[in-house]
C-alpha cells in the first residue's frame, strides 16, 4: 500500500515529541517518522518531556505529541494534562499497549486526538502524526482582540 507523505516544509514535515519508556518502542517510531522527513525529539518520561519542552529561553516548538500511559516518575496521564493546559494547540496522541476504553474516553474528552493500541503499524503511525501535524495550531488562544 503506498502512502501519501506531504512534501516538507523547510525540509522537515513537523517536529513531534515521541515519549515513552521504552526504547525498543521509540526506535521504530523514530526511524519511520524521519525517513519520511519528520524531525523527532524522545523524551523517556512525562518529567523528560516537559522539560525538554520548557528548556532554554524559548520553549521547544512541537507539531504534535505522541505519549505512552504507563510511565515512571509523570506519567502520560500527568503530562498529557500538562501538554493540554500549556500547550493547548498542540495535538496529543496516545500509545499504550494497555488498551482501557474508560480511560480512551476520559482522555479523548481532555481534548487527546486520537489513541493507539501498540503495536502501531508503520501506515497507521504516519496517518495519525499527519493528521496530527496537520491540525497545530500555532497561536491558538494566545492573543485576544
């Protein structure tokens, strides 16, 4: 099945920040997602991704986030909140490889958009960061008239 990849933009796609405890999770999404032109930031952790998030003078511009649930030290509960409330007009997908439709809709009602069951297929995961990608909204709420 061919994909459809949108032509970069300054030679990249998007930045998205890819947070899980797992590296053997991270690696594959990693390496489909900058072969098709995507820049991608890892965190290992809820506590690894805002602080890469809040590092430096200015805080790091993100397209999209994927997060995994179950971490140590915050987790993807935790920082998905934080992302939401901070960083309202990035959009946040969830893996997890612990499916609960309770918490998929608690989570999709905090404005999540959208939650994979790992393991993702290589189609599914670049559909999903597209549409992802796609709907940022860089300002969205941060000035008023």
């Amino acid at each position: 099945m061919n994909q459809h990849v949108p032509e970069p933009v300054n030679g990249r796609l998007g930045r998205v920040l890819v947070v899980d405890d797992e590296m053997q999770v991270r690696k594959p999404i990693y390496l489909n997602l900058t072969r098709v032109g995507y820049e991608v930031v890892e965190a290992e952790d809820g506590e690894q991704a805002i602080q890469a998030l809040n590092s430096g003078d200015n805080p790091l511009m993100v397209d999209a986030i994927l997060c995994d649930i179950r971490m140590p030290k915050i987790n993807g509960s935790e920082a998905i909140a934080y992302f939401r409330s901070q960083y309202p007009g990035v959009p946040v997908v969830v893996m997890t490889g612990y499916p609960d439709v309770e918490l998929a809709v608690s989570l999709m009602r905090q404005g999540v958009l959208d939650y994979l069951v790992k393991p993702v297929s290589r189609e599914e995961l670049l559909t999903v960061v597209r549409k992802a990608v796609d709907q940022h909204v860089v300002f969205k709420d941060q000035f008023t008239v």
